[in-house]
C-alpha cells in the first residue's frame, strides 16, 4: 500500500497550519510585487511546510507573472488547503479599475484606484497603453501626482499626493496585460498570443506616467526587476525606459543597479529658459545634466539616450536653439524626441506650428541624430504625454484628523 502521507505530499495535498506566530503582514502588502523572498516568508506566515515553500512560490510567481492569475481558485496546481491559507494572508493584488477609455486611435487610458495609506485616502492613477505597427507601449505611472511642478506639465499642476508601493507599479503591467487579453491562456504556450513583434500586446514599458521616478527610486527600482524577471512579465531591459526630469545625483545609479534605457526630459538648451519650464534645473542645471548623460553606464550607439524635447511656440522652438542643443548634445550616443505640446485647461503655452517643428527636426537630423516628432496619441481621451492627471488630491493633516474623528 503506498505511503498516505508520502501520496499526500506528492498531490500537495498537505493539511496546512498557519503559524501562529506570524506577524501581520504590513501596510500595502500583497502577492504582486513581492519579491520571491517576501513571497517564500508570506508562504510561511501562511503556514505552509517548509518543504514546500520553495515549490509554492515558483508556482505562485508562475500564476501571477505568466498567466495573470486575479485569484486563488484560478492556481489549480496549488492544493486547496494551501490556496485557502494564502487567500487569509494576502490579496493578489489591490488595484481596480475606476474607468476604461478607449481612443479613436487605439491608444487606451485606464483610471485605476488604490487603497488608502496611512490615514491618506484611496487614490486614483492613470496608465496608459500605445499600440504601434511593431510594438505595444505601457506608459506606466510612479508617483500619485508630482512634486516639481514643471510649468507645461498637467501632472505638475496636481500636488504631489504619494509614492506608489513596488506592487502598484508592477500592479499596472499585470493589469493592462490581463485588460488586454496579453497573457498566455491555459495550455497555451508563453509564444502564442497574438500581438506585435515579441508575440506580446505589451512590449514595452515607459516610465513616463504621472510622476518623476527618481524621487521614488527604490520602488520603482524593485517594480522594474519584477517586470523584467526572465521566469514572469519578462520584458527586457532593453525594453524599458525610464524618463527623468534630471534629478542628476541618482541618474547614475540608474544604469548601474537597473540597466534600463534612459529618456531625460531636457526642453531647453538654456538654463534661463530651462529654470522656467522645469524648475529642478535651479537644482540640477543643464551642464551638470550633460555630465551625467555622458557618465550614464552602458551608453553605446545600441543604448542611446533619449532627449525629449517638448515644441512650445516662442520659447524654445528657434532654428538657433536647434544648433545649440546639437552642440549640448556632442559626443553623446542620443536620439532627440520632439513632442508637440499637448495643450490641457488653462496651461499657458501653445504649441510650435508645424514648419517650425519640421525645421527643428532638420536642423537636429542634418547634424546625425535621429530626431522623430512624436505623434500624439490618445488625445481624444487626454492621454498624451503631459496630460495625465487624476483627481486624488493631497489631504492636510487637519483634513486627515476631521475625517478618521468622522469615521
Ligand atoms: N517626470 C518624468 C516622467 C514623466 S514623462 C519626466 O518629466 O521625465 C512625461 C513626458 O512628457 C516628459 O518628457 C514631460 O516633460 C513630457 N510632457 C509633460 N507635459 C507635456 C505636455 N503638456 N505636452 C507634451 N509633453 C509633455
Ligand atoms: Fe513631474 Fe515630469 Fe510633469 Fe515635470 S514633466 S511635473 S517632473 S511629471
């Protein structure tokens, strides 16, 4: 007669005894985002036998990474009892989805809700998906609102409300792969899902949502590694572009601790006119950003570095201001992106006409660099760059007190 309890071990069918030691998990914690560590230590506060713990968060990783598992009972491999205890300890994850928009050129906007912390309120973010002939772009959020304040940016006119956690970064992917039908099916090999080159809707990932990521270094350094974990999401690196406004002291640790590409969002070639636009630059001026890109690790004519440049009418659109910023640029492996501004309520700017871009681009071409102007895309659903802005506000502490005495 076969061993019952060597049997039920192979079937994982295992009785399963939470620890009763276990701590309570901590604020904002859940499944996605964790890493495989955080994961085997919520696998054992679950009280999961040590033996299987290893298993389980392969398995785990597995169903939320590579199918999009949205709950316990989809993980058929994982024995009930196991399932069960899991589901007691934490949630899968924790966005939802407030709203869904659809533009007439395919780009999609979702409006996404997140749970309070600390005594702040829930909040909303927004995410953004850009489909191309041979790509699929996520442009994805790190920070509720933004602290800087750049003066062309709608995200700039929403106060800076919070950090999104490592989960709720990752939680955007995971998203917007399983809204777009983007993960493998059962019994469907990884491979097979329709889409653009890489055989995925997503293949890509752009750190150019509400936020500045620099200033949320840390979660945004976990999230990435998540995203691009060769056994889940996997999207390479190369696949990855983070966008800062140039905080210049961790620009460095960029390319060195992530090794994703990097898109600095210039604007100008001028400190006075860059002081105005993007207000970081008192901090950071353009010479000390210039020695950063040139120090950026990895930077080769394959890893360029992206200059966005945003066409605003009569501030920075000059044919001269076109050679100045070739010469800024000398020496460094770089693409220039033109925006055309993407006007929102009451923003004070207007965009360059399109013979001064054109001539713009020119000029930046002439001299060797690829200068493509970015055609704007979901602006039917306010979703161009720039235009991101959700309606979750900072609350003060006084708003804060009045309303848990309320509660
Ligand atoms: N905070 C980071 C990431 C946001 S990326 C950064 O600033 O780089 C969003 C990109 O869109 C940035 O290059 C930003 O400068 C640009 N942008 C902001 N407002 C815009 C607008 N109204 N029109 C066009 N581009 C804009
Ligand atoms: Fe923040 Fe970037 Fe907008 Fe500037 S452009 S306000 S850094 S999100």
């Amino acid at each position: 007669m076969a061993n019952l309890s060597l049997l039920k071990r192979r079937t994982g069918d295992t009785a399963v005894t939470p620890a009763v030691t276990a701590m309570p998990a901590p604020e904002g914690a859940q499944l996605i985002g964790a890493t495989r560590d955080e994961l085997a230590a919520h696998c054992a506060a679950a009280g999961i036998p040590s033996h299987q713990i290893k298993m389980r968060v392969a398995q785990l990783w597995h169903w939320l990474y590579v199918r999009g598992a949205s709950s316990f009972d989809e993980m058929t491999n994982i024995a009930a009892p196991a399932r069960t205890a899991l589901s007691g300890t934490l949630p899968i994850g924790s966005a939802e989805m407030v709203e869904e928009q659809i533009s007439t050129d395919g780009t999609r906007k979702w409006l996404i809700r997140l749970p309070a912390r600390g005594a702040g309120r829930p909040v909303e973010v927004e995410t953004v998906y850009i489909p191309e002939e041979n790509r699929g772009t996520l442009c994805v959020s790190s920070q509720v609102g933004c602290t800087l304040a750049c003066t062309f940016c709608h995200t700039g006119t929403q106060r800076m409300v919070r950090n999104l956690t490592a989960g709720e970064i990752v939680e955007q992917v995971v998203f917007a792969r399983r809204r777009l039908g983007d993960f493998a099916k059962p019994g469907e090999a990884e491979g097979d899902v329709a889409g653009p080159a890489t055989g995925r809707m997503i293949s890509n990932v752009v750190l150019m949502g509400m936020g500045e990521p620099l200033y949320n270094y840390d979660n945004v350094k976990a999230a990435m590694a998540i995203v691009s974990d060769g056994e889940g999401l996997s999207l390479s690196r190369r696949r990855i572009t983070l966008s800062t406004s140039g905080v210049v002291p961790t620009i460095h640790r960029v390319g060195a601790e992530m090794n994703v590409l990097l898109a600095i969002s210039l604007h100008a070639v001028r400190d006075e006119t860059r002081d105005e636009l993007v207000p970081l630059n008192k901090k950071y001026p353009i010479a000390q950003l210039m020695d950063a890109c040139r120090n950026y690790p990895g930077l080769s004519n394959a890893r360029r570095i992206t200059f966005e440049y945003v066409m605003l009418k009569g501030i920075n659109d000059s044919p001269a201001e076109a050679r100045e910023l070739v010469a800024l640029i000398r020496g460094i492996p770089a693409k220039i992106n033109l925006i055309p501004f993407n006007p929102w309520p009451g923003s004070p700017y207007e965009c360059s006409d399109w013979d001064t871009i054109e001539e713009f681009a020119d000029i930046v071409n002439r001299a060797g660099y690829a200068s493509p102007v970015r055609t704007p895309r979901g602006q039917d659903i306010f979703a161009a760059c720039g235009q991101l802005r959700s309606a979750s506000q900072k609350v003060s502490a006084r708003e804060q007190r009045a309303a848990l005495a309320a509660e």
